[in-house]
C-alpha cells in the first residue's frame, strides 16, 4: 500500500508539473491515426506524423481535432503543494557580528618560476 501511494504521488507529480500529462492524448493520435487510414490506406504512420508536426498545420476541416493531438496546445499545467504554517513564524535579526581585530595579508608575493611551469609539464617515468 505505501508503494502504491509513493507512486501515485510521484506520478501526480510528474503529470502536473511536467509535460507529461500530454501522453494521456495518446489514444486521441492513434484515433486519429486511424481516420487518416481511412481516407487514405497508404499513409504510413510516419508521413501522418510529419503532416501534423513537421509542416505548419493548415485550416481544414479537421483542425480541431489535430490541435487536440499530443503536443500541440500551449496549455501547461503547474500543481504545487504548499504547506503553510498555521502560527506566524518571527526572526530574531538584532545580532551584532565582532569586527577583526587585525588585517590577515599575504606576506610573500615571490612565485617560483619552476614552480609554476610544472603544472604544465607531462607525466614522467
């Protein structure tokens, strides 16, 4: 039972938060599918898919229906939980933070020329 509740909360996630609710319109391209089969039995599935997503999609008569095709609309979906708390919530912002007593310098600017150019040298044996 946990299981089954981690993973409907996991998919009610992804549905409502990502594009993924778009594959639920699966049933809606197949059906399509087989109405362009209809009219035309030598269609493949691929040339249906090329006319709906490769080309700009023309006016027709069925052009409701190719707009209810997976990935066609602009309409997202966003579900958020927020959990609010129930009593209000105050910050104590009244801290002082110590000054440094003293200035910490680097003292030696000398760089080894050596030092340097290994770095760039390649492995020896």
């Amino acid at each position: 039972m946990r299981r089954f509740v981690i993973l409907f909360i996991i998919a009610l996630y992804a549905l409502g938060s990502t594009e993924l609710h778009e594959l639920l319109k699966l049933p809606v391209l197949t059906a399509h599918f087989v109405e362009h089969r209809q009219h035309d039995p030598k269609i493949s599935f691929w040339e249906f898919i090329y006319e709906h997503y490769g080309v700009p999609q023309p006016m027709d008569a069925d052009y409701k229906k190719d707009v209810e095709l997976p990935f066609k609309s602009t309409i997202t979906f966003v579900f958020h939980i927020v959990v609010a708390p129930t009593e209000p919530i105050y910050f104590n912002a009244s801290y002082s933070y110590p000054s440094l007593q003293h200035n910490i310098t680097y003292q030696n600017r000398f760089v080894a020329k050596k030092q340097c150019q290994d770095i760039w040298q390649p492995p020896r044996c």
